[in-house]
C-alpha cells in the first residue's frame, strides 16, 4: 500500500471535496440521468450520454479521492528538520539574476496552488530542492532559459 504524503491542510481539502462529491454532485447527477432518462429515445439523447459520461467522472473521482485519503500520511510541518528541505518544508530562495525572493511550501500534487506559494513536490522546482540546505545553489531550465535561485531559509 502506497502512503500519500499530505499536509494537514490538503488532507481537510480533499475531505470537502469528497464530500462535496458524495452529497450534493452526485445526487444532482442522478436527478439529471432521470430527466434525460424520461426524454424518451436513449439511443439519440445526447443529455443522457453527457450525464452518464458526467456519473463516470464523480465516481471515479470519488474512489480516488477515497483511495488517497485512505492511504494519507499527514506530515505535521512543525516537526520537521530545519536543515533540509523535506515534503511540507517552508522555504524562501532568491533568484541569483534578479535578486528577487520568493517564499514556498513544498506539498502534493493535489494540495499545489503557486499562487498560494505552495508547489508540488514532483514540479520541476520541487524535485530539484528536495534535501537542499540552505546556501545551496539550484539551477533550473525554464521555458526562457535557465533560472539560478540560493535557498536562503527554511522556515
């Protein structure tokens, strides 16, 4: 069994939309089936087929979200060396060429929104930072060229 690495606060979001899911989208789902289901000719109702292609998508959706937070390991960010950079860490870098600094989490897949400063993981910035230190030097190929940040802080 895979353990899913997740915040505390990714865990209650897959939560919500689980039961957002469970309780209010399917139920809907199901009401719209019946009334294309009622149109008559369900060779030719094309509002049967989209709600059926709809009902796939919300259960499949729903066995993942289950799965995930059935095998969800909760990493608590306040136990967490501050040495290295490790899944849920805080960190800030400057960009070498600008002088700029930015400041991310490092969370799941699912949990990632760069305009919250949180980034995945298995991202290209997420991948090269895992176990850095900081004054280390991370140097990373953008669609514009190269790009050099200095880990400055875990926070």
């Amino acid at each position: 069994m895979n353990r899913v690495p997740i915040t505390k606060e990714g865990y209650q979001a897959l939560k919500k939309d689980l039961e957002k899911l469970k309780s209010v989208e399917r139920p809907e789902n199901i009401k719209a089936i019946e009334i294309a289901r009622a149109h008559g000719d369900l060779s030719e109702n094309a509002e049967f087929d989209a709600a059926k292609e709809r009902q796939a998508f919300i259960e499949g959706r729903i066995n993942e979200l289950e799965y995930k937070l059935g095998n969800a390991e909760i990493i608590d960010p306040s136990n967490l060396p501050k040495d290295k950079v490790v899944f849920a860490s805080t960190f800030i870098l400057e960009n070498i060429d600008t002088g700029d600094e930015v400041r991310y989490q490092l969370v799941g897949d699912d949990e990632s929104d760069i305009e919250k400063g949180k980034i995945s993981v298995s991202s290209p910035l997420g991948r090269a930072i895992l176990g850095k230190v900081p004054g280390d030097e991370i140097v990373l190929q953008a669609p514009g060229g190269k790009r050099s940040y200095e880990l400055i802080e875990i926070i």
